[in-house]
C-alpha cells in the first residue's frame, strides 16, 4: 500500500480523542510511508490529519468540489490538492487514488463515503481493504448494528469481514497492510 484514503469530519467533534486519533493516525501513517488522501479541506478532523502528516514531512492530496472550497475552507498548503465538480468526482477520484479507506469518527458525509466503499466492495468493484478506526467507541453501535443486519440475514458474513475495526491507529494499518 503507498496510499490510504481517510474519510472524517468536517467538525472536530466535541470529545478531544477525536482530534488526537487524527494525530496519532497522521503520524502512524508518516512512520510507515503512508500518503493521506482525503477530502480536501482545512476545517475539523479533516484540518488536524491533513497537517500532522505534512507536519511529519508526508504526502497529503486532497480533492474537493468546487461547492466546498470556500465551506470547507479548502487547504492550501497540501502536496497536491484537485478541484473537482461535484462530490461524485469527488469520490471516484479519491477511490482512485487510494490503495485502501479508513472512515474516523465524522457525520453523514464519512458514513455514505465508508458504505459506499464497503458497497463496492461487496460487489467486487474495488479489493482494497476498508477500516474503521472506532475511537473512545464512537462505532459501538454501528458495528453492533452491522452485526445485527448479518444476523438478520441482510448481510453475509464474508461482507461484514470486509470492515476492519481497531481502535488504535497502528493496528488497524496493520490489519489493513494485511489484508492488501
């Protein structure tokens, strides 16, 4: 893997984890020559990941639609920042670019981006692996619903696997160098 695809929150969220896992996450990807693909902006969990792996002397390319540059605040001191149409550019760029996800804590946006992804997995567009980095148990109750979706017979088990889940940055990019 050379690339890891971050989805998270345009807010920082009001527990100071967050923003730490973002750190720790930045740093951990740094330490193993991981370049940072995500959303483009300069606000929110976003802002902190994007500056601690160019802080530690990493790679970081964003990609935003034009609607979101000045909402987001687009960041300007990336290694490579796209402007892009629309939030289905948007994404597809980013898959692209990416080698595998991670979605950290965040709102609607990090949700539709991380099933979309298991999505795609699910049906065989993409084989890259996909994390979920369950900080202070932000996820609990997503993976538990997860869980009880395949347990109601919605989703096969083999779809539940394809979500990694680990609340430590360096373990969850373990997992995922593993499962590439």
């Amino acid at each position: 893997m050379k690339a890891i695809c971050v989805y998270c929150g345009a807010n920082p969220g009001h527990d100071a984890s967050y923003a730490e896992a973002a750190r720790a996450l930045g740093r951990a990807m740094v330490e193993q020559n991981l370049a940072l693909v995500y959303g483009g902006g300069n606000v929110g969990l976003m802002g902190v990941i994007a500056d601690e792996v160019l802080k530690h002397g990493g790679e970081v390319t964003g990609v935003i639609p034009t609607a979101l540059v000045e909402r987001e605040v687009g960041h300007t001191g990336l290694t490579r920042q796209f402007i892009v149409k629309d939030m289905h550019e948007r994404k597809a760029m980013m898959a692209s670019l990416a080698d595998g996800f991670i979605a950290m804590p965040g709102g609607m946006g990090t949700l539709e981006e991380l099933f979309e992804m298991l999505t795609w997995s699910q049906l065989g567009i993409h084989r890259k692996p996909i994390g979920l980095l369950n900080v202070a148990g932000f996820y609990d109750q997503l993976a538990g619903f997860i869980s009880h979706a395949s347990a109601q017979g919605f989703i096969r088990p083999e779809h539940v696997a394809l979500m990694q889940v680990e609340a430590e940055p360096e373990h969850l990019l373990r997992r995922l160098s593993q499962a590439k």
